[in-house]
C-alpha cells in the first residue's frame, strides 16, 4: 500500500511540472541560482562582519597585546609564564573594553581592560 502512495505522489508530482511548462532542467537552474544567491548573502554578510570588527578595532586607542600586557603587569607574571590566553574587544554599557583571559598552571585570570587607556576596569581568579 505505501509502494503505491509513494509511487502516485512521485506521479503526480512529475504530472505538475509537466503541466506547470517546467522540466527537471528548469528545477535544477532555479535551485542552482538559489544556491548562488545564498552564498552571495553569506559572504556579503562575513564581510560586513569583517568592516565592522575593523572599524570597532580602529576605535580602540590601545591594541590587543596592549591589554594583554596591562592584565599580566597587574597580575605580576611574563608573556612566557602563562597559557592559553584569549582577548576579546567587546562593548561594556557603551564603552570598548578588551576581555582578557589567561591560565597560570590550575588558575584561570579573568580581565576587563579600558580599550581606551589600557587601565583595569576589573580583575578576576579562580582554581579550574
């Protein structure tokens, strides 16, 4: 019974298209260019990203490893001394901060820095 149903509903399906003017052919070009536009989307929308996180790294009056080493002279260690570190620009009430995270053997260090000034707006530690 469902070999039957399934083989109606392909029939009918094929019957539609038929009687729509349209082939396969013509199905396959219009998802083709579907595709296409969509990837066109995407990568108009990856790159606004990419403008945007520029401009947004422009308005910062430091750089990354500026708050990097603000975070790390306040925590009294060296570049050398620490392990997986990972900064972040990001807003905070409208203001540009860098989110500074880094581990020192079991500990992790948590840091907001002033993207503008480079000063500790927040500093933070805790056992893994």
């Amino acid at each position: 019974m469902k070999k039957i149903i399934a083989f109606t509903l392909c029939l009918v399906f094929a019957l539609s298209l038929t009687a729509c003017g349209r082939t396969m052919e013509g199905v396959k070009d219009d998802t083709q260019s579907i595709v296409s536009d969509t990837e066109s989307i995407v990568s108009d929308a990856s790159s606004a990203i990419k403008d945007n996180d520029k401009k947004t790294n422009l308005m910062a009056g430091i750089t990354a490893n500026d708050a990097l080493e603000s975070a790390l002279k306040h925590a009294g260690f060296q570049k050398s001394q620490v392990n997986d570190i990972d900064i972040d620009l990001d807003r905070d009430n409208g203001k540009l901060i860098y989110e500074v995270d880094f581990n020192i053997g079991d500990t992790e260090y948590d840091y907001d820095i002033d993207a503008d000034t480079g000063a500790v707006i927040s500093a933070d530690k805790s056992k893994d």
